[in-house]
C-alpha cells in the first residue's frame, strides 16, 4: 500500500489540491473541495467525521433507454371463404388449439398450430403432403385419432376428422378445407377488431379480421447504431415499469439497422432489440407500456469498492482517499480507480477489503 503522508496544516503549501469526485454516466467530474474550511491552521481535526469501509459489490455500467412493453409476434387472423361474419373472438382472449377464432354463417372457423399455411382441401384420397401431417398431428393433440400420423390421409384420419366436425356442429363431409381452420404457429391473445360483425365475406376476398400476438412479453428498444455493443444477444437488462417496479429481461434479438428519412430530408437510423421478460406474470396486468430499460455497458462482481464521494483529485495527478487508521487524523492514500457505477468506485489497488476512508457528510 503506497501512502502519501501530508499533514493537513502543511497541505496548500506542498501543492496539493483536494477535489471531490462525482460520477454520472461512467463519467468522473472533478470539483474542488476545501477541506481546511473547518478550521484555521493549526487547529484541531474534528472530533467526528462520516466515514465507511471498502467492501465487495458488484457494479454494473449501464446506459438508460425507452422502450415499449407489449405481446410479441404481432399477426393479423384474415378471413376466407363466403357468407357473413357472425362473431368474433373478445379482445384480449386467448385462443389455443381448437378454440374459435371467428364464425361464419354461425358456423365456426377453428384454431390449428403450425407452420404451414392451409392452401387446398384435404380428404380421403387426396395426394400426400405435409399439410396432411400437419392435420393428423392437430386431430391427435385435440383427442381425435387418425392413426399413424405421417403424410397419408387414410380412412383414420378421415374418422378423426369426421368426429370432430359431429363435436363441431359443422357438416360431416371428412373434409377439410382452407376456410374451415386458422393455421398459426402457438396460441394467440386477440388484439383490436378491424371489422366488425356482420362483414360479408366473399370467395378470393380474404378480409382482415383483428389483430393478434403471442403470449410472450417482450420489450422493444430502438437504439443508436453507435450502442450496438450493449445489445449482445443473451445480455441481462433491468426494465423499470411505470409504477416503479422493476423486473428482468433478456436480450433475445438484435435487428438491422433501419434509416427512415424525415420530410425535411433528415436521416434517422436505429438498432432494433428486442428482450424477453423473464417473469411475464409480474405484468400481467399491463398490455401496452413505455418503459425504462438498463442496458449493461460493463459489469464487474466482488470488486472491493468505495462509493465515489470518498475519492479525492491530487493537483499533481491521480487520486486518493482519506484512509482512517485508529483515532489517528486522516492520510491522503493513493488509490487506483477502476469502473464507475451506481455512485461507487471500483478500486484496483491501493486499498484493502475492509479499510475506513472519509466520505462527505
């Protein structure tokens, strides 16, 4: 530990400045602080004075954004077919497999799970394909058997399908078409209606019904391309509610920069990111929301640290604290700072786990 013993009578007179030190942003800004203005020369140290102890934390460099929490995988449910619209899904329901995502001529259009699209009838006979395994494998989630669930659709699957469309109420035909289903890729929680009932619907017309997302909640960032580094796919983020809560996200998807021009000719370009929240019940109670979002710059655990009031600036350079030993009047003590953050000063060397130095009271 290299110490700088300066009496405080004698310290203006061997030029040494003391400066108190404060941080915003990572950033430390330098005022100065007359320590002597207690006392007159020769007088007496305080009998008390605020001090603390270095101690172990960890410190988190961050850099505050905006951002929106909301339901991910925005879709828009459309319509095919003929007749009229009939009835429509309440907004902010939950539609899984099998559920109704509308109805037509009061008869239901229902909810499949997967990734292919509905684009011809499906029935006994029909050539093999994907889409009949995608049928078969639906059939079987909703407690229909239709056999061997593979690409062939056989007279299993047209009992399945049979036995669903008796549960239904629909005509039993065994078969099943396009604008019979909605195909989507996991449950849906319905937005806004862009229609209301009583639409009619007419053959290669499809019409957009209502908006619709995941379940999952997600908070959308935009940030300057230049603080790409603090959006790494599986970083950790605090994201501060409206009410002042706080919770936990994850940085699940980094986009490509987009550039939108203003009328004025002005260019704007932004990093989308997107993080999950990782306890989705804690806001279960809020659709749309602006929030704040931490993003982590730099983050160092088990440092022995100080807060940074406690660091003070020497006229010859470098920094320093007032170390505490016993009773006895505080020692300027050169100090290593390392990261700034959260008010504390990391302290690469200098200092032990446990010393005393002085703070501002």
């Amino acid at each position: 530990m290299t110490v700088l013993a300066v009496p405080r009578v004698r310290r203006a007179a061997l030029g040494v400045v003391v400066v108190a030190v404060a941080v915003a942003g990572g950033t430390a800004y330098l005022w100065q602080r007359d320590v002597d203005a207690a006392a007159d020369d020769g007088a007496d140290a305080p009998a008390t004075r605020a001090t603390t102890t270095a101690e172990r934390r960890t410190l988190v460099d961050s850099e505050r954004v905006t951002g929106t929490l909301e339901y991910a995988g925005a879709v828009t449910v459309t319509a095919n077919g003929e007749g009229t619209l009939t009835a429509l899904p309440e907004e902010a329901s939950v539609l899984r497999r099998g559920d109704v995502a509308y109805r037509v001529d009061d008869l239901p259009v229902v909810v499949l799970l997967g990734t292919l699209p509905m684009w011809r009838d499906l029935h006994e006979g029909v050539e093999g394909g994907k889409d009949v395994r995608q049928l078969e494998r639906n059939l079987e989630r909703l407690g229909y058997d239709p056999g061997t669930v593979d690409q062939e659709f056989t007279s299993y699957t047209e009992a399945a399908l049979l036995d669903l469309q008796e549960d239904l109420g629909v005509a039993e035909d065994g078969v099943a078409a396009p604008s019979d289903f909605v195909v989507v890729e996991e449950a849906l929680r319905v937005g806004a209606h862009a229609v209301e009932v009583g639409q009619p619907l007419l053959p290669g017309t499809p019409v957009e019904l209502y908006a619709a997302s995941g379940l999952d909640r997600v908070v959308n960032v935009d940030l300057d391309p230049s603080d790409e580094s603090l959006a790494e796919l599986g970083a950790k983020a605090t994201v501060t509610l409206p009410d002042g809560t706080t919770i936990r996200a994850t940085v699940s998807s980094v986009g490509e920069v987009e550039t939108t021009t203003a009328a004025d000719g002005t260019e704007t370009s932004t990093l989308p990111v997107e993080l999950a929240v990782r306890r989705p019940g804690k806001v279960a109670d809020l659709d749309v929301a602006t929030v704040s979002v931490d993003l982590a710059r730099d983050t160092k655990k088990g440092v022995v640290a100080v807060p940074v009031t406690a660091l003070v600036a020497l006229a010859e350079g470098g920094f320093a604290v007032q170390l505490v030993e016993g009773a006895g009047t505080p020692v300027l003590t050169a100090v290593e700072p390392g990261l700034y953050a959260d008010g504390y000063v990391e302290i690469l060397g200098g200092l032990d786990l446990g010393d005393t130095v002085v703070v501002p009271a």
